[in-house]
C-alpha cells in the first residue's frame, strides 16, 4: 500500500516539475510586474577584498501601469534590500565594527522591442545598521532613479543588472578596528585576529562588485505604452523611434515570449540614448567575418514539393542529360519561432551567438513553359541550425533553462516561380524537415531529467514563403524577397507534431509534453541576408556576408 501511494505522488511531482518545465522550454511567462508594484528578488555574486560572496538583493518599486509616447516614464523610488550572510559579514568587515552604511550604483536596462539602453540608476543609500547579533546582514538601500522617454508605442521593459555596492563600517564605542584578511574564506565564521595591524581610519570603506547570478530573470517591471508598436510619435523621425514590443517576418506579424531566451534577441544590438533619455536604435551590424562559403551541398531534389509539369513544357536538364555542375551560394536567416499554446516565441539561429550558415546549390533545375508564361528554377539548402538555449522564470519565481536542437532530416527543396519579364511576382516556397529535441533541462540549476532522446514523434514539416512584387504596379508595398537579395520568409502554419521518448525517473512524460506544446497554428518568421555568390559574383561577398537583423513586426 506504502508502495502505491510513493509511486502515485512521484507520478504528481514529475507532471509538476514538467509543467513547470514545458511553460518554459520555449515562450515562458516574465516575471516582471506589468506596472503597478515591481517586486523581484535575485541572488548576486558580489566581488569584495576578502574574496567572493554571494548575496540577496530584493528589489520593489512602483511603475506606472501605463506611458505615453514622448513622455517621461518616471518610476517611483527604489528600495532595494541586500542580503549579506553572517558569515560575510564578519569576513569583510573590521573588527570592532558596530554598524554600517551603504551606497550603491545599479546598472539596469530599458528595453522597447529591439531597441535597448543601459543606465545607471546611483545614489542609492542605506542609512546605519546595526550588525550586532548573528543574524544575516539586512541592507535596506533606497533612492530616486530617472524616468525614460520612448519614442515609439509598445511595451517598455524595466531591468536590473550590475551593483556596485560601498559599505562604510563604524567603530562600535570602545572597539578596536582590524582590518579583515584579504584571503579569508567568507565561509570562515571566525572573527579577524584582533591583533592584527590596525586600518587607517576606524571606517575603511569596503568595496564591491555584484553581478546576477545566470538562469535569473533580470525583468522589474513592464510598462505598457499604449498605441500602434514601432510607431513614432507626431514630429518626430521614424528612424528615431524605438523599436516595436514585438518581432515578425515581413509579411506576418508576430508576437515574441516573454521569456529571456527572447530578451537576449533584443538586448544585444547596439544602441544610444539622447540627452532626453529617448531610446533610439543604432542598427549595429553583426559582423560575420567571412567571405566565402563552405561546401556546396549534393543532394536530390524532393520530388514531393515539385509543382506538376504541364505538357509542351520544357525541364532542364532534358532526361539522358547530365546535371547541372554545382552553383555554390551561401547566406545566413534569422529570426522567430512562435508557438501557439504557449502564446510566445523563441529565437532561432541567434545572429548574436555564431549563427549557422546555410549552403545553397542553386538552379539545380529549370522549367520552362512558355506558353503559359512560366518560369520555375528549383534549388537545394543544406543547413544545421545551433541549439536555442532559453532561460525562463517559470511561475514567477522558477528559473528554467533547456536547450531546444532542430535537428534537419536531410535538405531543403526551393521552388521559385514567376518572372519579371512577364510582370509576374516572384514567388519563392522553401520545404523541408526537421526534428525537435529537448535536453539539458534545469529546474531552479537542478537538473530534470527528460531523457535522452525527448523529441517530437515525426519530423517537423516547415514550409517558408516568400514573395517579390515591389518591381508591379499593383505590389502589395510589403516587404520583397528573392534568394538572391533575401528578405522575409514565413511559415504561417507550422504544425508541432507529439513528442516521444520524453521520461523523468522512469516516469513517461510525452503526454505532458505534447499537450504544452503539440498543434497546428504555430509559425516560424525569418529574416535572410543577401547570399553570397564567390564564383560568379565574388564581389558579392564583399567586404563580408551579411547577418541580417532580427525580423520586427510590420503594420
């Protein structure tokens, strides 16, 4: 009986710790307030003399629930509490000291879609306090911080970094200050020799850099900034608003998770801030740093995604002939996936952590038919795209990381259709399959053990468009696309099939896993550079090939 009731509940703390799981493999919930009270606590690792420490900081602010374009959005006061272990604290104070104060600077950034900017939010100060007792060390640290002018409609997110932190120990009545040892152990509970040298004042200042700890969700608070996102405000520049709260591949707008594995899409470009405090992107460039292209990938065509062939029409090469010699071009695509149930997106081939090049072998075959104005030329993509590995403060307070791999099953087929020759858009459908696999999954930095082979039961059947019509009369006035010049590519249908071989202590968690993230109605949104093409066109690899940046949404 004892028996039965062990295996039921870990049956009930597996489908727990995968729930908290699957909400955030791929778009996982944020844990910054969206206005009013912004509360986070985080753990930090603080750089001192007497060596490292780790500490709690406790944030609480109060944002407003809501902003205006081209005006200040100006936080409340900021009460940030730093927890300091006994133990530290008698490794890194002198002795004899009977209280302490405190000033910090505290690194944060302002992010709105892709646009991001780093402030410092200093003067920051903890009045006296006692350290008698063996309790822990409570630093209750207060000041105003300045507000942020966006440029632009949409979300505005508020997050901690970096702590510079300078406490200053006073002597207790009567004590005789010691200066703590440089390489003591803040493990180590034992007071300073009192007969060390004395300091020269009885309140040497004692210095420190922080730093959150990994897996954390940095995110305070989210103001919303109501209107149309990516749109400036009345008299000032477009180029100058910061950027929409969301991301899409030309022509299919698309919303992004509010996980961090997203935030790190966002955070890494360069960017600027006027004196005003406007956030305003820079559009720095991901620097490739290379010039030419790898191996050209040799593969068939997949007849299966082919258009049918008229008759009288003309296919080249001619059966009996031979194949075309290999047309070597390459070019990197970036961007979003997005997931229905779970309402968010993950970044895939992150322009910002060594992006996968794909290899093309172009116009592998031509079709031909005059009569009915037709023009096909049929390509081949090889490309292995690196694991995504997404942070996520599931629930609110649960750090989960997992590494998500797509894992191709064999190479993409390009058929592109129309001409400009007969005022024909050009129409560009890229198929191919790959598979989905989970691993390397952390709870809270304790490991979930999913198997080794978590992944979807069928491959993933992706099916990109892309369109050119801006050269027509009657273009739709979206955003081109052709393999040559790049552009966007979506798959607005991208079905999730089950997964299987998903397990945690001989529990069988496909189920789980299928239910969170299985279905039709989720898409993948790409951004392509221009391809480089070092035979026929060497200059067009020049001075290197192109990352694209991240796609955003278009109204």
């Amino acid at each position: 009986m004892r028996g039965g009731v062990r295996s039921r509940r870990s049956v009930r703390l597996a489908a727990v710790g995968t729930a908290a799981l699957v909400a955030g493999v791929l778009p996982g919930t944020n844990s910054a307030a969206s206005g009013g009270q912004g509360e986070l606590s985080l753990s930090y690792a603080c750089q001192f003399a007497s060596g490292e420490q780790d500490v709690t900081v406790a944030f609480a602010e109060q944002f407003p629930q809501t902003g205006d374009v081209g005006k200040p959005i100006v936080p409340g006061d900021l009460s940030m509490a730093v927890t300091i272990p006994r133990a530290g604290v008698t490794a890194m104070l002198p002795s004899g000291t009977g209280s302490v104060s405190a000033e910090g600077d505290l690194k944060t950034r302002v992010t709105q879609g892709t646009s991001a900017v780093d402030t410092d939010w200093p003067g920051l100060a903890a009045e006296d306090t006692s350290v008698a007792g063996t309790d822990d060390l409570v630093l209750t640290l207060t000041g105003k911080v300045p507000g942020v002018t966006v440029s632009a409609a949409g979300d505005v997110t508020f997050s901690v970094g970096e702590l510079a932190l300078t406490l200053h120990p006073q002597q207790a009545a009567g004590g005789t200050p010691t200066t703590p040892d440089p390489g003591a152990s803040t493990a180590d509970t034992t007071a300073p020799d009192a007969t060390a040298a004395p300091a020269d004042t009885g309140s040497a200042d004692v210095t420190g850099t922080c730093t959150p700890a990994p897996d954390q969700d940095p995110a305070l608070a989210t103001v919303h900034v109501p209107g149309t996102p990516g749109l400036p405000a009345p008299g000032r520049s477009g180029s100058g608003a910061a950027g929409s709260g969301s991301h899409a591949s030309g022509r299919s707008p698309v919303a992004t998770g509010s996980g961090s594995g997203t935030s790190s899409a966002t955070t890494d470009a360069g960017q600027a801030q006027t004196p005003d405090g406007t956030i305003v992107p820079q559009d720095e460039p991901v620097h490739s740093g290379l010039t030419t292209c790898g191996k050209v990938p040799i593969a068939p065509l997949d007849p299966a995604r082919l258009p049918p062939v008229n008759p009288g029409a003309v296919v080249l090469p001619q059966p009996g002939q031979p194949p075309f010699p290999p047309v070597s071009q390459c070019g990197f695509a970036v961007g979003f996936s997005n997931v229905n149930k779970l309402k968010g997106a993950m970044i895939v081939n992150d322009p910002h952590d060594k992006p996968a090049m794909a290899e093309i072998n172009s116009g592998q075959r031509k079709v031909l038919d005059w009569a009915h104005q037709y023009i096909e030329v049929d390509s081949i993509i090889a490309l292995t795209l690196p694991p995504s590995h997404s942070t996520f403060l599931t629930y609110g307070f649960m750090p989960t990381t997992a590494d998500v791999e797509f894992v191709p099953r064999g190479v993409f087929t390009v058929v592109q259709v129309g001409d400009d020759f007969f005022n024909q858009p050009i129409l560009t459908t890229i198929g191919g399959y790959q598979d989905i696999r989970i691993h390397n999954v952390k709870i809270n930095g304790t490991p979930l053990d999913v198997g080794p082979n978590c992944h979807t039961a069928t491959p993933v059947d992706v099916v990109m468009h892309g369109r050119k019509d801006g050269q027509l009369p009657d273009n739709d006035g979206l955003p081109d696309y052709d393999i040559k010049d790049g552009g966007p590519l979506t798959d607005d249908n991208l079905v999730i099939p089950p997964f299987t071989g998903c397990a945690s202590h001989g529990e069988d968690l496909d189920a789980l896993f299928t239910s969170a993230l299985s279905g039709p109605g989720n898409s993948l949104n790409l951004s392509q550079g221009h391809l480089c093409d070092p035979v026929q066109l060497p200059e067009s690899c020049q001075p290197e090939i192109q990352i694209p940046p991240l796609p955003q949404r278009k109204k």
